[in-house]
C-alpha cells in the first residue's frame, strides 16, 4: 500500500477535508502518478454537488499532472520518472476510440463516472476514487494508462494541469470540431478557462472575427488580451451579429438561444457544458431548418495521447497562454479555491501539492454580484478579491471596440527560433487550410525542421523559395544565382509541380505535387503571408523526422527557367 493525502468529501455539497489515506497498488495496466499540480474545475463541483450520484466520502479532482511512481503488468506508455498529463480514461476498442473519437468511448461513463475505490482511510474506512479515471485531488493516484499522457520537463506542473479538460475542451472543440477559417466569425458564450481556451484556439487559427460574451467584465478584458476581437456584457450582444461559429459554454436555455439565434445560415453551434440530470432545453425548429447546426461536444472531441501534446506545443509556440487564467493555491487551501470557483473570483485555480516545484501566478478575477453560471466557472457572488490575496490586474474595464494585443511573439518568428520535431507536427496538423488559388506568387522558403537532410540539400543548393503562376504553372525549386538572380532549377526538381486539394494528417489543403518524383508538398496557413510546409514522400523523411518549412509571400520578381545550372548549384 502507498501512502497519500486526498482532499475528501464527506457528503453532497459538502466542503473537502485533507485527510490520509493508503492506496492500492496499480494493477494491469495502471499507474501509481504523484500528484504535482491539479485543477479546480466546475465539472468538480458537479460531482461535488451529486451530478453523478451518492458516491460518498469521495475524492474528486480531474486535471492532474505529475510523476509516475510505479507501473502495473502491461503498461508500455509510460515509466516510473516519466511527467504526465492525467485526462479521461478510454477503452481504446470500441468503434467510437478505433475512429479516434475516444471521448464518445462506448466505455466512457463507465470508465469515467463509475465509482471505485483505489484508496483507504487509516481506520479501514473505503474511499471513493475513479472520479473522471483520476480523483487527482490527492498527492497520489492509481490511473489506467489511458489517461496518462506523457509531457515535455519545460511545462510547468501549473500549466500541465489545466490542460486534460477544460483547456481540451474548449481548444479541441476548435480544433477538432469547428475548425473556423480566417474568413470565418466566431461566438464564444462565457469566459471561464474553456470559452478562453477556445478563443486562444480560434485566434491560433487566425479567425477573422472572435467574439466574446460574458457578464464578467474582467474576464471580458482577459478574453480581449487572449486574442478575441471584441468582448461584450449578454445585454450587448443583440440579435443582429452573425456567426459561422458558437461555443457555448454555459448549457442553459437562454445561451442555446443565444447560440442559435446568432447563427448564420449553415452554421455551427458547439455546446460543451455539463449539467445536472437531463438538462432539456427547447429549439426553434424554424432556426434550424436553415442548415444549421446544434453539435454537443465533450471534451473538445479529443483524442488525449494527441491533442494534449498539441496543446502542450501550442503553449510552447506562445499560442496557448493558459498560465493567463491559472490562480495557484497550495493543497492545504483546498477548500478556499473551490470557494472561489463557486463565487468566480478566479477563472483556473490550480492545487499545487509541493509548493516549491510550481511557480507563482494570481489570475485573480472580480466577480460581480451576479454573475454567469455554468461551464464559465461563475456564480452568484457578494464578494471581490482573488486568490493567495491577489490583486485582480485584469479587472479593470476594456473599451471592446479596442482590442488589446496579445503578447505571445508571431508564430513565424516562434518557427525561426526553433520548435522540435513533434511540436512541429502538432502545430501543422493544428492550422487552417489554403486554398490552392491563395498560394499565388513568389514565396521566400526556410527550414523549420533543424539540422535535416533535405534542409541541407536545399542549402547547398542556394535554395530560395517557390513560385506559384497558375495551379499548372509551378516551379517547385527556385534558386539564387551568382549574381543575386533567381532561376527555377528543373533538374533539382526534376521537372515542375502541380497544385491540388489533397489530404494529410486528416486536412484537406493545398498541397504541390511534384511532376517528375514522388513528392508532396502540404502546406496550411500561418497568417495572410505565411504558410508551414510539410514534405512527404518515399526518403522524405531523416531518422523519422519530417521536413518543415515555412514559405513567407514576397514581392514579385523575375524568375529565369532552365534545365541546367552552373555548377555552384550541384548537390
């Protein structure tokens, strides 16, 4: 048996009392994790308040990150040392996981929802665990494989532990659901951590138009500095906007009819909420014969053994700033966080079990005296302030016609500084598609991938870039000369490419076929000026690694053709 502390409840709606506990060794296929850091989540309070039954004295708690202690038979994605992200177990089997939809697992609420005790009190008392697969309010727990995921050492323990259900959420309902487009609108109803996240997410995509909607002015602000370009008060909203696009992250009555009303002709709405029993709600079937559409989602649609590393890479690039939104309390100080997500004095307040392992942060958030409930993690509040007796920065209004820009440094530039392999392929898959009609023009090139072979290649042979004339007019290799000119090299190319829609990493995008070898170029959208290549193809890979690059739009200049080059450009 493994010592450990839980934050346990006693009773439905009652408050959390740290309290020892010995836990279960780890059985096939399980993991014995110590806790470093766990988030406070709304979905924890629904538990807390019976949403999913009498389960008490229960240990709750379902955004862990911390240390695999000890591995039972069978287990082969992780080992004792490894850091983790806890998320929601899956059976991996089902129809739903073998079409990597594991969040609709046939075993899911089984899985997640099922009560089961890992852990003991001293005196023999049995404890409720298995709480979304983790109950990671505790410094240790007994999770199955499934829900382990393995993070880089550079993502702190605060940061890691929102990222396995409401930054999943909201980003992944983006990312893997949504998928707006630049030129598409967005509306997020509430900013707690998920409507936020999928605001960070959409301004990842570089969606045109985001909006957000919540009472909270403070968090009105946050959503602003987080990438949304303009937030409004409910009131404010009116009935004239139109969206593509709706996450709607409160699940009540009014924000599906929000949600639908806003909606343009063809358009999508995501709600994402969790609520008590069946929680019905009622549609206006004229709206929605319009083509549009009411999706539920949960858990962003995620697949976590993927999505939490592209989230973890999104933070890495700067386009996921969740540490924005995090309020650390140590684990003594349970009970205040969880008073603070009930009162929406805070948006993500994280557990930290060592305090010397974590950072400081203090996103504290004035509440107002009545605020938005649901998934934005706000309620019915008398009081302000925030946590650790933070100051609340952000509390302070923000004119919504006047965004506020966000800080993380350009995606290219992030690019240039350099990302590793996986982050590069996570960021790939993450960005909105082009059109074959948009890569129009001479396009500078350079190598994202470090240190690979066909980045070597294209230095020696003073590769420049690519011009596309025409979807039939392409030189797939432009090179310098010696007197500072530009020539298509034919023969490195082996003749010239073609444009196509085509399919990769499961996005439809414009892609270079090249003529005379077997080689794909797949590209997807950094900004109005940019975009991140990826090359595929028998031998196009160095020990695994793919090669990325990115090719930035410049103006138009004179290209010579030729099948012959001087020598100063052989390979």
């Amino acid at each position: 048996m493994t010592d450990a502390v839980a934050a346990l409840v006693r009773e439905r709606g009652g408050s959390v009392a740290l309290t020892d506990v010995a836990l279960r060794e780890p059985g096939e296929l399980e993991l014995v994790v110590r806790v470093m850091a766990s988030g406070v989540c709304p979905t924890d309070l629904f538990g807390i308040d019976g949403g999913a039954g009498d389960r008490y004295p229960a240990v709750f708690g379902h955004e862990g990150a911390g240390i695999v202690e000890a591995v039972g038979t069978g287990v082969t994605r992780a080992r004792p040392g490894d850091r983790v992200v806890l998320g929601f177990g899956s059976c991996g089997a089902c129809p739903a996981c073998a079409d990597g939809h594991p969040a609709y697992c046939d075993r899911f609420a089984e899985l997640n929802y099922a009560p089961r005790s890992d852990a003991a009190t001293a005196d023999g008392e049995r404890v409720t665990t298995g709480w979304m697969s983790q109950s990671s309010w505790a410094t240790r727990v007994v999770v199955h494989e499934s829900a382990a995921i393995p993070v880089g050492a550079d993502v702190p323990w605060e940061v890691a532990a929102t990222l396995g259900c409401g930054i999943l959420t909201g980003a992944g309902t983006v990312l893997n659901v949504l998928r707006p487009a630049p030129a598409d609108a967005l509306l997020v109803i509430g900013a707690g951590t998920t409507g936020l996240a999928a605001v960070m997410a959409a301004a990842h995509r570089g969606v045109g138009r985001i909006v957000v909607t919540d009472p909270v002015a403070a968090r009105r602000s946050l959503g602003l500095e987080l990438g949304a370009s303009q937030a409004l008060a409910p009131e404010d909203l009116g009935r004239s906007a139109v969206f593509t696009h709706v996450v709607d992250t409160v699940g009540s009555q009014a924000s599906i009819d929000t949600a639908i009303a806003a909606l343009a002709p063809r358009g999508v709405a995501a709600t994402v909420a969790l609520k008590p029993g069946a929680n019905p709600v009622t549609v206006s079937q004229t709206r929605v014969l319009w083509g549009r559409t009411l999706s539920g989602v949960i858990e962003g649609d995620s697949d976590v053994t993927r999505d939490v590393p592209l989230l973890a890479a999104l933070w890495r690039a700067g386009r996921l700033p969740v540490e924005c939104l995090v309020a650390t309390y140590p684990f003594a100080d349970a009970a205040r966080a969880i008073a603070d997500v009930r009162a929406g004095r805070v948006v993500k307040p994280v557990l930290v079990m060592d305090e010397t392992d974590a950072a400081p942060h203090a996103a504290a958030i004035a509440a107002p005296a009545a605020a938005q409930g649901g998934a934005s993690g706000a309620a019915p509040a008398t009081a302000q302030g925030g946590a650790s007796g933070a100051t609340p920065a952000r509390a302070e209004a923000v004119d919504p016609a006047t965004p506020v820009a966000a800080s993380a440094l350009p995606l290219v530039d992030r690019l240039r500084a350099g990302l590793d392999d996986g982050d590069l392929r996570a960021l790939w898959r993450s960005l909105p598609p082009i059109a074959t009609a948009d890569l129009r023009g001479l396009w500078h090139g350079w190598a994202a991938t470090r240190g690979h072979r066909a980045g070597r290649m294209l230095e020696r042979s003073r590769w420049y870039g690519k011009l596309f004339r025409a979807d039939d007019d392409v030189a797939p290799i432009v090179c310098t000369t010696d007197d500072g000119g530009l020539v298509a090299d034919a023969r490195l190319a082996r003749g010239g490419a073609t444009l196509r829609q085509i399919e990769h990493d499961g996005v439809v995008t414009g892609s270079m076929v090249y003529d005379g070898q077997p080689i794909i170029d797949h590209f997807v959208r950094l900004g109005p000026d940019a975009v991140l290549g990826v090359m595929t193809g028998p031998g196009t890979d160095d020990r695994g690694r793919p090669f990325h690059f990115v090719l930035e739009r410049v103006e138009d200049r004179p290209v010579a053709t030729g099948d012959t080059l001087p020598t100063a450009h052989s390979t």
